[in-house]
C-alpha cells in the first residue's frame, strides 16, 4: 500500500490495544511519514481519535476494530494483513486488569477465563504466529506487554498477576526461538503509569513508558522494566523468606 505522495511506506507496524492509554502514547511516539501503522482496538471512537492523530503526523494509518477475545478471528485478520504487507515490528499491548469484587474471596471463573484469554492466550497466539513469518523472512520485532505485577502473588489479582506472568515465561521462551532467525521479542513490564498527569506514588506517565519501550525494543532488547525500581520490588520478592512475603501480600490493598 502507497501513501498519498506514492511512496511506499518503509516499515508496517501493528499496534493492538491503540485505543487505551499506553497504546496511544505508542502510536503518537511510532508515527512518522515513511511509517505505515496498522492500529487495533475494541472501542472505535477512540481509535478513530488515535488514527486521526497519527495521519496528521504523517503515517500512512489504516484500523480494525476487533475484540481479542475472538481469537480465531483475530489470528486471521492478522494473518491477512501480514500477507498483504509484511509486518516489520508488532506492538501486542491489549489486555484488561480486574480485581476481586467487593466482598469475594476469589475471582468467579468467568473472570479468571476471559483474563487468561485476553492477557496470556492472545497475545500469545498473535505473536507466535508473527514470530513464525518473520523467522522465515529473516527480520522482524514483537514486543509484548506485560507488568510489573507479573512478579507478585497478588491475592487481588491473582489471573491478573498469573496471566502475565506466564506471558512473561512465554516471551522469553519465544525469545530465545528465534533469535537465531534475526526476530528480537521484547517483553514490557511497567509499573504504575497514567495517560497524563501522575497522581500516584512512582507513578509516570505512558508517554514515558511509550519512550522507552520504543527504544528498547529497536535495539532488541529481552525485557524492559519501568520505573527500574520495579526491579528492585522484583528481587525483595524473591529473596523474602516466605511467611514475611506472604504477610506483606496479605496486607497490600486494592490500588
């Protein structure tokens, strides 16, 4: 696909998830003439909002409303489009967070299905099959986005925290795959971010986190972790004898 001045644009991006807060600070930080981003959300306003934006910025910016949770329909729209014009990088940022409701001891399964579906399942799925036609073409970049929580038992948030931390396992796994096959998977796990102003404690902004997860990713790098005292929170986790971190899981609450 050409541009308006018939030029054919240099890399194709896909974004998903281009509708939420990180997702747009992505797309305002890809954008760029020369640049042909094809950008997926459920909520069609606001993706429209966010195509608007990256036109005026002079990236040839093509949408598909779609919902992650039809998977067998996402993974054949992506396979479409990949056909028609090879992906050259993929931002998989879509996902939900939940938390217990009021007055539940755990998640009902309903919830615990559509998470794992929507935060594991999914982007699994589309990234794999990138992964697979990018190896054969000898180049691409995927980036997954997971979360800082990933690396906590969230009693709150236990498909929240599990669905990503296998995400997690799975980039890495899918890393290691194909970087003989000059394809780089970067994993993304930001803590607390807001889409504009910061309200609380370590919290930044998704421009921010959108800044560093387009550097990291063009120089292949296996995983970010932002604000880096996440990594800090990581280790402590880790290291705590176990009736001490259980005592302090036990005693966090909802954020």
């Amino acid at each position: 696909m050409q541009d308006p001045s018939g030029k054919r644009p240099k890399e194709h991006i896909l974004v998903t998830g281009a509708s939420g807060a990180l997702g747009h600070a992505l797309c305002m930080r890809l954008a760029r003439p020369g640049i042909r981003l094809s950008l997926w959300a459920r909520d069609a306003q606001r993706l429209e909002a966010t195509a608007a934006l990256c036109r005026a910025a002079g990236a040839l910016t093509t949408i598909r409303t779609i919902d992650l949770g039809q998977l067998d329909a996402a993974l054949g729209a992506l396979a479409q489009s990949d056909a028609e014009e090879p992906f050259a990088q993929a931002y998989l940022v879509a996902g939900q967070g939940d938390t217990l409701p009021s007055g539940a001891v755990v998640e009902d399964p309903a919830q615990v299905v559509r998470l794992v579906q929507v935060n594991f399942a999914a982007p699994a799925a589309l990234a794999s099959l990138l992964a697979e036609r990018m190896a054969v073409r000898g180049a691409g970049r995927i980036c997954l986005i997971g979360t800082a929580a990933a690396s906590h038992s969230l009693p709150f948030a236990a498909t929240y925290s599990g669905s990503k931390a296998g995400l997690a396992r799975f980039a890495d796994a899918l890393r290691l795959a194909v970087k003989r096959h000059g394809v780089s998977v970067t994993l993304v796990s930001p803590g607390f971010f807001a889409a504009d102003s910061p309200s609380r404690p370590g919290e930044i902004t998704a421009s921010r986190v959108a800044e560093r997860t387009v550097a990291a990713v063009a120089v292949g790098a296996a995983e970010l972790v932002v604000p880096r005292r996440f990594l800090l929170l990581r280790w402590f986790d880790r290291l705590l004898p176990r009736p001490l971190r259980d005592r302090i899981l036990l005693g966090l609450r909802l954020p």
